[in-house]
C-alpha cells in the first residue's frame, strides 16, 4: 500500500481536533492541545507530505524520538533520528541527507538543533515545518531543566521561519500563552481538544510518613490484576529505595532516572515495552514517550510540581481505553521537596548582570562567547539568556547574541530578576494547587481540568470525592474559566478553576491565589478586565 493511500485512510478515521489542527497547520503556525492517546503523531505526518520542503521534529528524549522514527519508517516516510549519540560521518551523512532531500523528517533533540553547527546544517535544508512535540516543556521545562527548549524560538528565526506546528496533551491557558511567545509563533491557530479521559478514576491517599506510603503503594501494585503499573516520586535517590523496597516486598521492581547511563536507560524502555517490567518507579524523566497501552495505574507516591504536569503523567495510564486508576499519596512534609525546587531555580542577579555586561559592547557574540566573558559555566549563563529573552532585552539570530534594549544595564537586570520571580511564584503556588487537589473533597477531575482551561462545572462522578457523595454541583460563578481580572493587591490575572466555595485565580506576578467567594462578592476583590 501506497504513503499516500494509508494516509487517506488515516485521514477518513481522524478524531475530534485532528482533522482541525491538519487544516490549520497546511495554512498557518498551529498550537494543537489533543489528549493522550488522540494521534498527535498523524498531524504532522499528514502536514509534512502536504507542504513542499522537509520536515525537522523537536522531540524531548530519546525514547520519544525512537516510537517517532519507527512510526514514520513503518508508514513508509524516510525519516532518521539525530541525538548526541549520533556523531562523526553518521551525523556528517544524515545531515547530508537531510540537505539533499533524501530524508524527508528529521527527528531531533533541542539542544542539537540549538548547538550552532548543527543548527546552520539544517537551516541550509530550508525545511518547511518545524514540530515542536511535547511543547509544554517550553514552560515547565524551558528556564531551568531544559533551558534550549526556551531557545526554540531562535532556532524558529535560524530556520528562516518555517510553519511552526507545537503539540502537546496539556496545557493551560497561561502555558499556550508562553508556548506561542516562546516559540514566536505568527498568529497561530490554536486548537483545543478535550483533555478529559473518563476511563482513568482519580483519588487520592492520605499517609502518615514514607513506611506507610511505601506500605500503600505495595497495596495498590498488587490490586493491579493485567496490565502494568507506574509509580512516580520526586528524587533520583526515592527511585532506588522505593524500588528497592517494593522489590523486598515481592514485587519486582525496576528504577529509572534521568541520571541512569543511557543504555540502561534504553534498557528500562525495552523491558517496559515489550512487557518483560511490570512495575517501574521513576522520575518524571520516564514519560515523554511512554506510550504502553496497558498501563493500569499511576501512583505519584510524592507530588508533582503542577497540576498540569499531574495530568501529563496521569494520562499514561489507559491509553487502550479501558478502565485505569490515577492515585496521589500525600503525607506531612512531602511537598517540601517541590517546594524547594520549585524556589530555588531562575538565574541570580549577579548572573544576570555579568551576562548584561558582556553583551554592553554591542557586537553579536555566540553563547559560548557570551559565558567567557561573563566568567559564567554554560548553563548559568544560558538561563540568564533565557530569562532576558523572556523580556524582550536580547536577541539571538544567526549571528549570536546581542542587546536590544536602549535602558540601563541596572534596569535590565531588575526587570528580569522580576519576570524570574514572577515564575518562582508561580511554580511554589503550583505546588500549593497540587496540595489543594489533594485536600479537596470536591470533585478531582473538576478541578484539574478547569485548571486546565476547560469549563466542568458538574461533578464527574469518577473520583473518589464524588464515590463519596462529598462533590457537589458547581455554585453560582461570577467569571468565567479563562475570565481575565484584575485584584487590587495581586494584579492582573486569569480564573483558573472553582471548588465548593473558592475561586482560584493565576495571578501574572503571585501566581496561584485561592479566594473565598463570599469576600470576592462582599468586597468585591476582582473586577473585570
């Protein structure tokens, strides 16, 4: 069977926002938000054979990148991988591949694609499409853990600005507002699916320490009949005692972590995919590319960093369609970690006023360049970069790195350092939003996926607030999800979710605030804007 034919019969069988976000893209730079499980691989597959030019993909791990590449080949499309892994005449010959036009889509890694070498090689290419897959890593991922994916949008200018397409399963409002203006994308249709999955029943335990913790973890592996399991914590060192005691309790148990040597890293992939694991607790670093159908449950024995990453790593459960369970275990003390992490990131201002010092000359430099001068090793120094692109102070093009704002070095500084606290805040009250799920007894899903952008004011039925009896309809709002208001201490903001009597608003500078609605009303705390 012919490319073409498959993907016409892909095409008559499309699901709800995939045949949109096809459109949409074959016109204009897109921003597709589709569920887990809804084919966002398709999209870009359909969209690279109906514009004229290659295809380059920005895929954020390994794993990832492998189930892309095998898709595509298996499809019938030339399509290669190129990792840092990938290195001398394999990469000189890909690239060359690429350039010729015997490689049609090129999978790649943000730190490759933003290195300068090989970047030039596959803006000469000119592709046609650049896919940012995963596209949320802009903002959870984009100032501290990944900081070239906040770089994207100069790759986006390298490229010569091809139609940008970014994908991701979930995102919020304020999370699609940062992937568009990270990603510099022009006018950009957005397309907004469902996130709901209704086969995943959500509920939360509460546990006294890490022994009870460990001992309900245990309780729910072994409730796990068919099908694999997951369970998610928040520290490389968690994963090997956590593994190792459920191991010690019978349950065989494998690790995983981003700091594992990548073969072993591969390893754990393999054995989870082809079933030969049936319980893996890892980081969050085992996600992006997991896609095991039958996954029964997710348990995040310690708390994620925002609901939206939550909802990402719930949603690799039941990706077959059938039933599957999310549970978070929460205990005193375990949202410390979050906590800390989620303060202490974002560039200092000592950072950032050496990197504003070596850029006072005017002349473009490269980042490496830019590091030297400030005396700074390259990772400080590209997070003071992206925080001072995230304002507008310094572009970067082909050239390298420059100025762009006539204001005083002092004032740069002191407006960055303010964007970076403005993102601290948001990340420690996500933090406290997670908290807030796990405290409620309204109704879970309710509050995710309003928090999420979507409008859900019945209870769902399919948690265990609402098993409970305890969730109850939504009561009279003043705003709408996704109203823009403004509070008189804490600025202006965006209604993010309801629960029972509070409203939670995200505030651009205090980040998420809980607000009880009789004072809202009583002394009318927002207004509209």
């Amino acid at each position: 069977m012919t490319l073409a034919r498959r993907l016409d019969e892909a095409v008559s069988s499309l699901r709800p926002g995939q045949r949109e976000a096809m459109e949409a893209v074959l016109e204009r730079d897109t921003l597709a938000v589709l569920a887990t499980g809804v084919g966002k691989t398709l999209v870009y597959q359909v969209a690279a054979t109906r514009l004229d030019g290659p295809t380059v993909v920005v895929s954020p791990t390994l794993a990832l990148q492998a189930d892309q590449a095998a898709a595509l080949t298996d499809s019938g499309m030339s399509a290669a991988r190129l990792d840092g892994r990938v290195r001398g005449r394999r990469r000189e010959a890909l690239l060359d591949d690429f350039g010729s036009g015997r490689l049609e889509v090129l999978l790649v890694t943000p730190e490759l694609l933003a290195s300068e070498e090989v970047g030039a090689r596959i803006a000469t290419a000119e592709p046609s499409l650049l896919v940012v897959d995963e596209a949320h890593c802009v903002s959870a991922w984009g100032e501290d853990f990944r900081p070239d994916y906040a770089a994207l949008g100069t790759v986006v200018e390298r490229l010569r600005r091809p139609r940008v397409l970014a994908l991701t399963a979930t995102a919020s409002p304020s999370v699609r507002a940062e992937i568009i203006t990270t990603l510099r994308m022009r006018d950009p249709a957005v397309i907004v699916g469902d996130a709901d999955r209704r086969n995943i029943w959500l509920g939360v335990r509460a546990c006294r320490d890490e022994a009870h913790t460990t001992a309900e973890v245990a309780e729910l592996v072994r409730g796990v009949q068919d099908g694999t399991a997951i369970v998610y914590v928040a520290t490389r060192r968690r994963t090997e005692e956590l593994a190792a005691a459920l191991t010690g309790q019978g349950l065989a148990t494998i690790p995983y972590h981003g700091g594992m040597p990548s073969r072993r890293r591969d390893e754990v992939h393999r054995a989870f995919h082809e079933g030969q694991a049936r319980l893996v607790v890892a980081t969050s670093a085992f996600g992006l590319g997991v896609d095991r159908p039958d996954v029964r449950l997710v348990a995040h024995a310690d708390p994620t960093e925002s609901l939206d990453d939550y909802w990402q790593e719930a949603g690799r459960a039941g990706r077959d369609g059938e039933p599957a369970r999310a549970v978070l275990l929460t205990r005193p003390g375990g949202y410390g970690v979050r906590s800390y992490f989620a303060a202490g990131t974002g560039a200092t201002a000592e950072d950032l006023t050496a990197v504003v010092h070596a850029l006072r000359g005017g002349d473009a430099l490269r980042p490496a360049a830019v590091a030297d001068a400030a005396g700074l090793g390259s990772r400080r120094s590209r997070r003071a970069l992206n925080a001072l692109a995230r304002i507008g102070a310094v572009r970067e093009d082909r050239s390298g790195v420059r100025l762009v704002s006539d204001t005083a070095g002092g004032e740069v500084v002191a407006r960055a350092l303010a964007f970076v606290e403005a993102m601290r805040e948001r990340r420690e009250t996500g933090v406290g939003l997670v908290r807030r799920y796990a405290e409620t007894t309204d109704c879970r899903r309710r509050l995710v996926l309003e928090t999420l952008g979507e409008e859900h004011p019945q209870p769902c039925g399919h948690c265990d607030s609402c098993d409970a009896g305890t969730a109850g309809a939504a009561v009279d709002r003043p705003f709408r999800i996704g109203a823009q208001v403004r509070h008189r201490e804490f600025g202006p903001g965006t209604v993010s979710s309801y629960e029972e009597d509070r409203v939670v608003v995200l505030f651009e500078e205090a980040g998420y605030r809980t607000l009880a609605l009789d004072l809202v009303e009583e002394q009318q705390l927002l207004t509209g804007c």
